[in-house]
C-alpha cells in the first residue's frame, strides 16, 4: 500500500508541475527531482550499483557474521578468476567490488585481519563475509563463526 501512495503522489506531483508550466506557456526540457539517498544516515556509501557491485567509499562499516571457505576450494577459480588459496589473505562478498580492501576485527577477541575481495558469496544470508582460511585462522574463528566488524579501507581501483 505504501508503494501505491508513494506512486500516486510521485503522479500527482508530476501533475502540478507541468500544467503549472503549460499555464506560463513554457514546456519544460526536463523535469528535475530530488534525489533521496535512501541510507542517507551514513554519508560513507554511495548507492550507485554498477556491475552489481556496491560502491562504496572508504570508511563504510558493517557487524555481522564472518564464515570461512572449506578446504575443498583450494585452486578453484574464484569469482574475478584467480585460483583460491587458503594462504592469501582474501575474502567472497556479496556486493563489493573486486580489489576493495576490508578490515575485519573479530568483536569477541579484538583480533583483525586485512583482505582484499576477490569473490562472491558467502552464499548464506546469515554471514556478511566468508574469509580465507589463513585470515580465519589469524581471528581464529577457523573452528566456527563469529561476530565481526567490517570496514572498507581501501576502495576498488575504478578498471574492475
């Protein structure tokens, strides 16, 4: 219902505007709305999707849950085309951009870690990041999951 009134006075609003001008005798070229960031209350990220990824600006920051990547993706290509290792300090993503280099600080123990994102996932909707297992194993949360805060630090060159 509330996309309905948010629709119907979008119209209505439309309205006003053109036959106000058509009245002053003058068709407008364009018309020109405001544009609400709808995440406005923080001014760190930008909405602008583009690829399907989120761009983001550096200082963004998210809680939730941290995963890591099974054994069994050891030398599978990831999603931007490198080959997996469990020895490298990266992370799968949902949204952010290939390259994007993320603080994660495991909120329990204080512990953090720096990776860079060169995947997709995780695949669950209960994790925010799936982690390498060495960057895992560094917030020693190899074992199981845990909450974590992460934090965009160096934003995705603009060529990926």
């Amino acid at each position: 219902m509330a996309k309905a009134y948010h629709k119907y006075a979008l119209l209505f609003l439309l309205h006003f505007v053109l036959i106000s001008k058509l009245k002053s005798q003058e068709l407008p070229d364009t018309i020109s709305f405001p544009v609400v960031d709808p995440i406005h209350w923080q001014d760190t990220i930008s909405t602008e999707l583009s690829d399907s990824n989120f761009v983001v600006k550096k200082g963004y920051s998210k809680i939730g849950r941290a995963s890591y990547y099974a054994n069994k993706f050891q030398g599978r290509k990831t999603a931007n085309g490198e080959r997996y290792s469990h020895k490298k300090y990266t992370a799968a993503h949902r949204k952010l951009k290939f390259g994007t280099k993320v603080k994660v600080t495991n909120l329990k123990t204080g512990v953090w870690v720096i990776v860079r994102i060169n995947d997709r996932g995780p695949y669950s909707k209960k994790f925010m990041i799936d982690l390498s297992l060495i960057a895992a194993k560094k917030l020693n949360l190899h074992k199981t999951d845990a909450k974590v805060k992460m934090e965009v630090l160096e934003e995705a060159p603009n060529n990926k």
